[in-house]
C-alpha cells in the first residue's frame, strides 16, 4: 500500500442481508457489508481526491461517495474486513502518481527501414498488373 491512512470515523459501515444462495443462514442473518466513503469530505490529500475521482470506477458515485459490498464470507467480521481492504487498494492505486509520458521520436534508421519496406511493397503490387498491356514496359 502507498501508506495513504484512512480515519475510521470517516468510513460508515453498514450491515446487510447477503444476496444469492446460502439457505437459512443466508435469510436470517445480515452478514454482508456496505461500506460507504465520502471522498471529497475525507481528510485525504487533495492530488489523491483528485485521482480517485478522475478514477471512472464504477463505485465511485456521482457525488464522490466510494461503495462497496462485500458478501464473500459468511462472518459480518470477514467482510466488513476485506471492504476495509478493497477501500484502502483503491486509495492506495490513487495515490501512486502516474509517470509522464515523455514524447519520443522514430531513428533515422527506423523511418528508412518503414520507408524501404514501403517502396518493396510498393514494387510487389507494381507487378501484379496485366503483363504487356502497361506502354511503360
């Protein structure tokens, strides 16, 4: 992780019913997460807010709200554990700074190469036309 901490008072967990198969279990109990975390109201850097809402990832809301359910495990603990985990990759991807991209430019020898391959191919299908017919030949 990048080391970016993240206050737990800022992140609201809520219990749920899990969704899908699990029998009774899955009826009665509220064992899955839904983790909500306002980015834009977040004690996080404002270069790391930037990047997080420039993300385009699907659980980031309009408003900046970052949701995440988790229902993978059968324990509330489990899962509210690997929400916490799911949020903390996500901020920590955002706050890696992206390289910059520095502009390069093809060598001399490389352009010749694309432009002798060009002139090849070029003769090749020079050659394909109708024999005797061309007033060059």
């Amino acid at each position: 992780m990048a080391g970016v901490p993240i206050p737990e008072q800022e992140i609201e967990l809520q219990a749920v019913r899990a969704q899908g198969a699990g029998g009774q279990n899955v009826n009665k109990v509220s064992s899955a997460v839904h983790l909500r975390f306002d980015v834009r109201a977040s004690s996080l850097p404002e270069e790391v807010k930037e990047r997080l809402l420039r993300f385009g990832d699907q659980r980031i809301t309009r408003t900046g709200v970052v949701v995440i359910k988790s229902q993978q495990h059968r324990s509330l603990e489990m899962n509210r554990a690997e929400a916490i985990a799911r949020l903390n990759a996500l901020v920590a991807a955002a706050a890696q700074v992206p390289k910059k991209r520095r502009p390069t430019r093809p060598t001399r020898s490389s352009r010749l190469k694309r432009l002798e391959g060009k002139r090849r191919r070029s003769r090749i299908k020079a050659l394909r036309g109708k024999s005797g017919s061309d007033p060059d030949s």
